[in-house]
C-alpha cells in the first residue's frame, strides 16, 4: 500500500533549512534592543521558529523539471519593496511578551519600547534586503510548512487518486496578502505571497491584544482600535509603508502569543485547502477557457466568484474531514489500546479552534473591505485608493455561502468570534462618525501612499 509522500517530506527538508539570521545578527538585535530600551518594565522577547527558518523552495523534495521552471522564474523577479517585505518577515518573527502593567506610566514605557523594536527591525531590514532580491534567496518556512501540514493529512489513496502528488509550493515575492494558484501542463504550483503570513499574526495579534486587555479599557478604546489597525487598512487600500502596519498591540501573556501563532497557522492551512480546492476543480484552466468565450466581463467575473465559493467549500471540507478521520479511528474498538482516553475530545476542540480561526480570517476581510470604503470617502483627496484590493467575491458573501452549503452543521461560535465581531463593528461605528479632520488626525505619524499621494501626518 502506498503511503503519503508528504509524510516523509517534513524530515528531508531539514537537510535544507537555515536560519534567516546568523547567531551574530540576532545577538546583535536583541543588544541594540536591549541597549535602546526605556528603563522600567522588562519584557520577554519572543521568537516564532516558523520565521526562524528559511529555505530554497526549488531545492525541496517533490518538486519537478516544470514546477522548478516556474519557481526559479518567479523567484528572479526582485520585490519592490524588499526592505518592507524583510520588515514585515522579522516583525512576525519578534515579539515583546510584557509584564501585567501597574499604572498608566506601565505602558508608556512599553509602547515606547515597541517602537523601538520596530526601529531596529526597520534598520536590520534595510540592512538585509539585498539578499532577498537575488534569484536565489532564502524565503521563509511557513508557506512549505502549511503546505505539508495540509497534504500529509489527507489519505494516500486520495492524494494518488487525484493526482495530488503534482503540486508543490512556493513563496513568491510580492508584498500583498494573498495565495495563487499556478496551473502548468501536468502539474501545479502554490504560491503564497510573501505578506501573507506576517500580516495574518499582525491581525491575530492585535485583537487578542484587545480581548486580553478589556479590563483595562477606557475612554479612549475605540479610538485606539481604529488608529492602530487604520495603517493596515491603508496597507491594503492605498499602499502605504509597511514597517506602519504593525504598530503597538501589547500581549502580556506568553499563552496569547502562542495562541495568535496557532491562529495564523490554522489560517494559513485553510488558505492552503483553497488553493488545493482550485487545483482539484481545475479552476485555473476552466477559468481562462470560459473568459476568452464569455460574451461579457460579468459573466466572467460570477464564474469566478463562483470558484471561489467552491474553493471555499473544499477546504472546509478537509479541515471536517480530518475530524472525521481522527473520530473513525479513536472510536474503532480494534484502536483502543492505541488511543488515549480524551483523544476524541481533543480531535473535536482542535476542529473547534480551526473553525474559530477561520470565521476570525473572514472577519478580518469583512473589515478590510468595509474600512477600505469608509476610507475613500473621506481621505481620497490624500490618497490614492484602489479600485478594489481583489476580485474574489465580498468576505461576508463567502462566509454565508460556506454556511449555506453546510447547511446540516450548526454555525459554531465562539466568546472570541463574537468579541472579534463586535470590536470591529463598533470602530467601524467609531470612523464613520469621524470629520475630514478627525480621520486625518486619526493617523499616527506620516503614513505616505507608495503610489504617488500626498502623505498626511496624524496630530
């Protein structure tokens, strides 16, 4: 019986990685850190290892003479922004766990902190940028390790049946915040852009940042929650600097930053099932056949909304299906000795936290998509806004169409969910009450459009 290759992959990629920094550099950070730092509280500082590692995807196992071709092609393609794109890598990787604060002066000092670390990390990507813009950089591990978390779960005879051993993976080097899939003529590509991933810890980060700190709420709350997710909106609106997208969101607890890590990993596999889901419908190929018949861009446009919406479906479908899985083999007698005795309710939280993970992933776009409206109403005479920032379908028309098509499941919620939701309602309550003015002065610090606009400096 054939076994899954993706198995076996986790372990021969050791032989390729490395560390994204030498010992020296990262000494050399944590002192400049240490050394700039505003005497008071001191915080722990916390590494992902997911950004720790970086590879050559072309160099991995699984990957053929095509899909290498199309690797190495993307891979010559240098960023624009290599700098921002390096930023956003090292601040995912670097996060400042914090004491429980004890007055207000408490965490001044670590904001003020925080933005030390950005200024370090802004200079050690400047520093460090040239290297990604060579055909043969080193990228971050996350993307290949999604991919292998998601295809090593599924059956060997699913993976065979359905060709799945043809795809592979890449990052590509582009500083936007999404995946793509690549059809060639016998196989298929993956490719997840290089702001993926460290935008989805910035987002996860900063509303555990608020739900772990409620008690601590004032006044000012909601004005905070908008000017420090507002650089983010414009990241995506208006191209502004990336190195303002991950301002100040304080943790306190080294279980929350765990837990936006965990967050981001469910996001990102959920991410990779669509893409999958593309692949196994043969989105790619259907999708530029329909277009140059389609009488109109309409109709062009609905199909691919409606592959979205397949594509959705599938990866839903994997992430219950795995449930499933592990449900059949602990409650199988013959499996008792083998299995623990709280494994089955393990399984059923795990599938829980992904599912919360997922909703929050489309709460997140949700907001995007409406902060990005409110936006150009009042600041487009500052920036110059994008049409729109993609061409899937509206998040909330996603979200009830995967609902519609599990119409037998009962929509799981979560104190998380519900938090997540309300919040960003409420700031988006917040901003449209807002003047001109008062939106300007929302911004903190210059926040200059990379595509010819005028900056604006907050107040």
């Amino acid at each position: 019986m054939k076994e899954n290759p993706f198995s076996s992959y986790f372990s021969a990629d050791l032989d390729h990685l490395l560390p994204v920094l030498d010992a020296g550099r990262l000494k050399k950070i944590s002192l400049d850190i240490l050394s700039r730092q505003i005497p008071g509280v001191i915080p722990r500082l916390y590494y992902d290892l997911e950004h720790l590692q970086v590879g050559r995807y072309e160099d991995f196992q699984g990957v053929n003479s095509e899909q290498l071709e199309l690797i190495r092609k993307l891979h010559s393609e240098s960023p624009i922004r290599a700098d921002e794109m390096l930023y956003l890598a090292l601040r995912s990787m670097f996060c400042f766990v914090w004491p429980k604060p004890g007055s207000e002066d408490d965490i001044l000092r670590a904001i003020a902190n925080e933005y030390v670390l950005s200024d370090v990390l802004t200079s050690t990507a400047l520093d460090e940028s040239k290297k990604l813009q060579k055909s043969d950089a080193t990228l971050p591990y996350w993307g290949r390790l999604s991919f292998l978390r998601v295809m090593a779960a599924i059956p060997a005879e699913s993976v065979y049946e359905n060709k799945l051993d043809s795809i592979t993976c890449t990052l590509v080097k582009r500083n936007v915040f999404n995946a793509t899939c690549y059809s060639l003529k016998n196989s298929s590509v993956i490719g997840y852009n290089y702001a993926l991933e460290p935008i989805l810890k910035h987002l996860n980060r900063y509303l555990l940042h608020f739900f772990h700190t409620q008690d601590m709420a004032g006044e000012t709350r909601l004005a905070r929650a908008w000017s420090v997710i507002l650089p983010t909106v414009l990241f995506f609106w208006a191209d502004a600097p990336a190195n303002k997208v991950a301002k100040h969101a304080l943790l306190y607890d080294e279980e929350v930053v765990k837990r936006a890590q965990e967050l981001t990993a469910f996001q990102l596999d959920f991410i990779t099932a669509h893409e999958i889901g593309h692949v196994i419908h043969d989105h790619p190929r259907r999708a530029v056949e329909f277009t140059n018949k389609a009488q109109t861009s309409q109709t062009s446009r609905d199909l691919r909304h409606e592959f979205e919406y397949v594509a959705d479906d599938f990866a839903f479908g994997i992430m219950r299906s795995s449930l499933l899985n592990d449900l059949r083999y602990n409650l199988n007698p013959k499996n008792a000795e083998k299995v623990e005795a709280d494994a089955s309710i393990a399984a059923v939280y795990e599938y829980q936290s992904k599912y919360e993970s997922v909703r929050l992933l489309f709460a997140y776009m949700s907001f995007i998509e409406r902060a990005g409206a409110q936006l150009k109403a009042k600041l487009s005479d500052s920036f110059k806004f994008r049409k729109s920032i993609d061409s899937h379908p509206s998040a909330s028309t996603r979200l009830h169409r995967l609902h519609t098509a599990n119409l037998g499941d009962i929509p799981h919620s979560t104190e998380l969910i519900r938090y997540c939701e309300a919040l960003f309602d409420r700031v988006l309550e917040y901003a449209a009450a807002l003047g001109v003015d008062d939106m300007k002065s929302s911004l903190s610090g210059p926040v200059v459009s990379r595509r010819g606009a005028t900056g604006v400096r907050g107040g």
